[in-house]
C-alpha cells in the first residue's frame, strides 16, 4: 500500500473523530439513482459524485467540462478535434470512431458520441459521476465510469424562474426561464429556454476578435401524465444550438531551431500572454432529442419504458496548424449523427430480502463524418517540388452503421441482517458496418496526378484509398459484491467486476492497412477489437446526522486498449497496442459543523502504468525505434497524481429578515503530461484554485442576487496540448535539413471571471 494511500485512509479515522465534537442539525439528505433505484447517495456501495441542480446554479455551472474541474479523478475537456472524458486516467482517444469509454445519460437515454459532450447543463435536478467499470446498470461502454444527468420534472404546483447574469470580463451573458406547473388534473408540462453568449479571453490578432466566443440557445418542454394510481408517462423534446468560434488555445514553448524559422513576420506568436495569430475556427452544432418514458407499478413491481431519438449536426472550421502561416486554414470536417433506443426494466419494490432490476435494450445508431484538408500557400516557401502541392487538398468520407442489444440483471440478496450479496451481467451482442475512403484532388480541382499523390505520400504521409468492413462482438460483463453494515453509521464493501468497451473502426488514419509507405513510417489503421476491464474495490462508507464520508481503494487492469497516437505529421493511428494497470484512493466527505455552516472535502491519489505499449509516439527530444517509442511503465497524459477539492457552505438569515449565503472552495491539481506523445517538454506544473460566490436573497426566496467567482487566483491552467503539427516537417525542410525543431500549442482552461447573477422565483 503506498505512503499516499495510508495518508487518507489515517485522515478518515480523524474526520470520524471529529465527527464528535460538533453540534448541529442534519444534513440534507442527497438521493440518487446510480443503480436505477432512488436511494441515498451515502448507501450507494459505488465510488460517485453528485452535485445538485441548486449547487450547479449557484456557481454558475453550464458545462460538463466546468463541472469536472472540482471532481477527483475526472477530467472532461473540448479539444481541436474532439471532446475527451476521463475517468481515473482512462479516455477515449480522438477520433470519431471510438466508443466512449465513459458513458454518458441524460435522463437514462445514452449519448455515446464525443460531441455531446460539450451539451449545455440547464435546469437540471441533479449530475451523478460513477468513476470505474459499471457494466450492468450503464453497459457495453461504460469501461472506465458513467455521467448521469437528470432534469428537472415537471411540478404540481404552478413555479416559474428568471434568471439573468453577466460577467465583464469576458463579456458573457446569460438568460434562463423555466414555467413549471398543472394543465389539467393528470398533466402538468415544464418549459425551459436559455441563452449564453461569451467573447472570450484570447485575442487572435489574425481575426481580430476575441476567443473563443460561445453562443448557446436551447429549449426544452416536458409534458407528464399521471392516472393517479399505477401508471405515470413523461414526454420530453430539447433543442439545442451550440456553437463557437475560435479556440481557447496559444503556441509556446519553442525547442531547437523552430524559432529561427519561424521568426520575422511570419512568425507564430510564441508567449504565453492571451494573445495568439490564426485563421478562422468555428464549430456549429444544432441537436433534436425526444424521449417517451413510461412507468407502471405492476403486480408489486416497477415496469419502466424509455423510448429515445437523438440527431444532431456538427460542422466545423479548423486551423489546425494554430498559426497565421497559410499551411493548414479552411480544413472542414462534418458529422450527421442519428440514434433510436429502447430500454425495458423491470424491477422489484425494494426494501425485502432480495432484491432485484432487470431489463433488454436496443440501439441502432447511423453516423456520417466528412473531412477536408486544403494546402496553403505556405508550401511555396518549400521551393519546388513541394511547392507544387500548393492548393492540393484531400477529402474523407466514413459512414458507419451500428446495432447493439443486451439483456442486464442484477439483484441484491440480504444474507443476514448486516451482510447482503449483490450480483449482476450483462449480456451484449453488436454489429457494425462501416466504409472509409480518402482521395486527393490537384490545384484545379480534379484528381491529383501521380507527380502530385507522391508528393503527399512523401510530405505528409497521406494516400488515396477506399475501404470497408463488418464486425460481429458479443460481451459478458459480469458483477459481485458484498457490503457488510457493522451499525446504523457504518458500511464496508468489497467489489469485482469485468467491463468492455466495443471494437470499430478508425475514421482518421489517412492511408489503408499494408500500405507501403514513401517514409517509412507505419502503414495505416481500419479495423481495432474491443477492449476488457477487471476492477476490485474495498470500500468504506460512514454517514450520521452530522458527517458524511466515502472512501474507495481500487485496482483495475485494463487489456487491449483502444490507442490513438498522432505521428507528428498529420495521421493517426488507431490500434489495441497498449495495456494498463491503475490503482488509487478516492476519498470524499460532508461534515455540518453548525447550523447552516457545512464543510465539504474530495482527494484522490493514482498509481497508474502502462504494463505494455510499444508503440508509442516519441517526444522532441527521443530517438525513435522503427518509428516508436516505448511507453512501458509511463503514466497517462492529463492524469494527475492528486487532485483534491475543498469547500464550505454557510447560510444565516439576517436581521433584516433576508437570507445570506457563502461558499468558498478551492480545487487542487499535481502536475501532469499534456501531450499523448509522452512529451516531457510540454506539461502542466500543477496548480491551485480558488472560487467563491456570495448571496442575498428574499426571506420568501422570492429573489436572490449573487456575486460568483471562479479561478480567482488567475492560475493560467493547461489541459491538452501536443507539438505543432507539421512544425518539424517545416524547420527541416526550410532549413534544408540542417535544422530541427518543433513548437507546441496548448488548450487552457478560463481565467480569472466573475459573474453578477439574478434570479427571480414566482
């Protein structure tokens, strides 16, 4: 057991102690539904987060990627190309092929592509993270954890809400309305609209604008009807428009001769300073989603129905050369995505001596992804013959199409009085079709000439090619657990479980599998296999009156992992070429140390290697070995050693009869790799926030004004970043031969902002 580890289990036995000294009321009681069963989130015997609407308003929470910033052990971020989610060091690499390793539900309906990420978080009840494996409730796909967002339902009561915020330095701006509320006497509907526009914090000298700018509009009507004995429907429509422009990105941290080439006025601006120089960026994203949940209480059991559609569209302009050199600006890229599920559980009432849940599920899925890359005129200054790809461009096109389908129990068997046995599978079975092809077009527009494909090949490592496949998988996710009650306070639980994440196919390699390459360099990816998880966790939960405390010990072994590893020119390469071993504590806790003033508290510490990858891509500074590095014993990119978060919640009424309430907290992060290359040049130090917000509100709550603060130490933060592309490639090629040297980017989290809020309940 490591030092770190011992440290937090010794800080548990002291929190319990102090338990003793205070004096106060209850704390408020958090119920969740991690196991499809409303229960309390000090029973649930799983390692989970969960952050209530009221608190996600409070602090001015909008977005997944804001909302993991205070979370241990979870990492959410929009990249260039892609959204990432990670959960204790486990991610899903970019590319749009890849299953998501964390699954995502809102109001248990999956979203399994990496665009709905960046879904805007409004008017909801509740956001629930389930870090490690859970096969049986959530899935195939939930291999490294699951995010559950639920909305908030319509009311029996008529209730309505106006809120409006502004912050300056960024020039953001915020609206919500929500109307809740009867129609009849077994119907009653819910209407929520917002708005959210930004204009950023980095000025992008080329645009001349600041970045990146936000514009969000979205809608959502609910309509639930109840018969008022057994039977309950809810209907729910969203619409959302989420769009921005630019990046939250800079160039930095020049190596060997890259600033000799890139100096004088063509230069990429280099300081780390809020400033940058590039093309124009945008991203536009329009989603539909219906969902028709149905519940009956049926022979002393709870049958539950969720119909399902998701569409959306994304279309995106890149730079994604991140300078003002006219090398890689126009690059489009596309995606159509279509999805129709259909769950069906049954489960029984609770609270006998077993229990039990049990369902089938069905998803069918469409997704179409283009890509285009043009050459600018950049490639002049190569001399000929590189200078003859000037106005070349490739274009890609990937279509595939999914089936999937499980069958899932679990049940819960009270063996004595103070230890109960849970055991659980699920049983999924899927196929995919899909079919990839690149070509390159000349100058003029039509099909490159071979002079022209030789030299992409040569360059840029790119060939023409058409592909396609089917694949066939079936999984068995398996799980057990015991959880011992030693007295009304206090439970321990012991854990196994097997999770799987399903193979596909690789929408970005830009050449086939067995293609000779011009340099070299490794031939291209279609086809990867799925990958296979094993988790065993002890855990520890104690709640009273007055404290509250979690705490998991995990070890998990993860095999054929799905890699994507970016060759420092323009491909990448998917493949299962890595395996990984990870074990950590996770420790959280509530204390209410008086009325009304509450103490809240989360650390976690991994230990995590990969037992075996090869492949690896090479930082600046390492020699390659047939065009690899081994990353055998190396820790993940973006994965921290410890990250903790602390707060405190304080609310009394005043004098004068209104209501103030105060939270302070800070979030604490160790230092981590940002790039997948390993890069040991390119890392984030570690850092240390601090946020705050204040509030005055009405005795009737009938109005409330807020003052919220985040980053308020102005910690300039990185959260991905890898080399430049092409930057070698040009330094050598410029310099003819004689110099090396490469730049990076970096994406950064927001700086220092803080936000004027006013609400308005009627």
């Amino acid at each position: 057991m490591t030092a770190k580890v011992k440290s937090l289990i010794v800080s548990v036995g002291i929190a319990m102690n102090f338990a003793s000294f205070v004096s106060a009321q209850s704390l408020e009681e958090i119920v969740v539904t991690a196991q499809k069963r409303a229960e309390s989130l000090s029973e649930v015997p799983i390692s989970i987060s969960a952050v209530t609407g009221e608190t996600l308003e409070n602090r001015s929470i909008d977005s997944l990627a804001t909302l993991s910033q205070s979370m241990p052990n979870v990492n959410i971020y929009e990249g260039a190309i892609d959204s990432t989610i990670q959960v204790r060091g486990v991610t899903t690499g970019n590319n749009k092929g890849f299953d998501q390793s964390v699954a995502m539900y809102f109001d248990g309906v999956p979203y399994g592509r990496a665009q709905l990420v960046r879904t805007p978080l409004v008017d909801l009840e509740r956001v629930e993270v389930l870090r490690g494996p859970q096969p049986t409730i959530f899935g195939k796909n939930a291999i490294a954890g699951a995010i559950s967002v639920i909305t908030a339902k319509p009311t029996d009561e008529f209730e309505g809400k106006i809120s409006v915020s502004y912050e300056s330095e960024h020039e953001e701006s915020q609206v919500l309305g929500v109307v809740s509320g009867p129609l009849s006497d077994s119907l009653s509907g819910r209407l929520t609209v917002s708005y959210r526009d930004m204009d950023g914090w980095i000025n992008n000298t080329q645009m001349q604008r600041m970045e990146p700018q936000r514009e969000e509009t979205f809608v959502r009507a609910q309509l639930a009807w109840d018969d008022g004995e057994d039977f309950s429907v809810n209907f729910k429509a969203e619409m959302a428009e989420f769009d921005s422009f630019g990046y939250s990105m800079e160039a930095l941290n020049p190596q060997g001769g890259y600033g000799l080439v890139f100096a004088g006025p063509i230069g990429v601006e280099l300081e780390e300073d809020w400033v940058r120089a590039s093309g124009d960026v945008f991203s536009k994203n329009e989603m539909q989603t219906f969902v028709l949940t149905a519940e009956n209480d049926w022979n002393g059991h709870s049958v539950t129905s969720v119909s399902a559609f998701v569409e959306y569209d994304s279309s995106e302009v890149l730079d994604v050369d991140y300078t003002r050199n006219l090398i890689l600006d126009g690059t489009n890229q596309t995606e159509d995505f279509e999805q129709f599920s259909q769950e069906i559980r049954i489960a029984s009432a609770g609270g006998e001596r077993f229990d039990y849940i049990g369902g089938i599920f069905y998803q069918t899925e469409d997704v179409s992804v283009t890509d285009g890359v043009p050459l600018g005129s950049f490639f002049v200054l190569a001399g000929p013959p590189v200078s003859l790809v000037n106005g070349t461009r490739w274009a890609r096109q990937y279509e595939q199409s999914s089936d999937r389908w499980s069958v899932f129990a679990q049940g819960d068997y009270e063996i004595t009085e103070q230890l109960n046995l849970t055991v659980g599978a699920r049983y999924t079975k899927e196929e995919k079709d899909a079919m990839r092809a690149l070509s390159v077009y000349g100058a003029g527009g039509n099909l490159a000439s071979p002079p022209i494909l030789g030299l992409w090949a040569a360059v840029l490592n790119v060939y023409p090619h058409n592909i396609s496949g089917s694949r066939e998988e079936s999984s068995f996710d398996p799980l057990l657990r015991f959880q011992y009650q030693m007295n009304d306070d206090l439970a321990f639980h012991v854990s196994y479980s097997e999770g799987s994440k399903g193979g596909g196919y690789d929408i970005r390699s830009n050449s086939a599998p067995g293609t000779a390459t011009v340099t070299g360099a490794p031939a291209g990816t279609f086809e990867f296999q799925n990958e296979d998880a094993e988790n065993i966790e002890l855990g520890l939960k104690y709640a009273s009156d007055r404290m509250e405390l979690n705490l998991t010990l995990f070890k998990t072994e993860y095999e054929n992992q799905q890699t994507s590893i970016f060759d420092g020119v323009l491909s990448f390469f998917v493949g299962n070429v890595s395996a990984s071993e990870l074990e950590g504590v996770e420790l959280d806790g509530r204390f209410l140390i008086s009325d009304g003033f509450e103490l809240y508290a989360s650390a976690a510490s991994m230990d995590f290697k990969y037992t075996d990858f090869k492949t690896g891509q090479c930082g600046y500074s390492e020699t390659p070995v047939a065009g690899y590095c081994d990353r055998t014993g190396y820790t993940a990119p973006f994965l921290p050693d410890t990250t903790a978060n602390f707060g405190i919640n304080y609310e009394t009424a005043l004098s004068s009869g209104m209501l103030l309430d105060l939270n302070i907290n800070a979030s604490h992060s160790s230092d981590y790799l940002l790039s997948t290359a390993h890069d040991s040049l390119h890392t984030e130090n570690g850092f240390t926030k601090l946020g705050a917000h204040v509030g005055l509100s009405s005795a009737s709550g009938a109005w409330r004004i807020s003052l919220i603060g985040d980053n308020l130490t102005d910690e300039r933060v990185k959260v991905f970043g890898v080399g430049l592309p092409l930057g070698r490639t040009f330094v050598r090629l410029a310099s003819g031969g004689a110099l090396d040297g490469i730049a990076y980017y970096s994406f950064y989290q927001r700086p220092r902002n803080i936000t004027l809020k006013l609400d308005y309940n009627f």
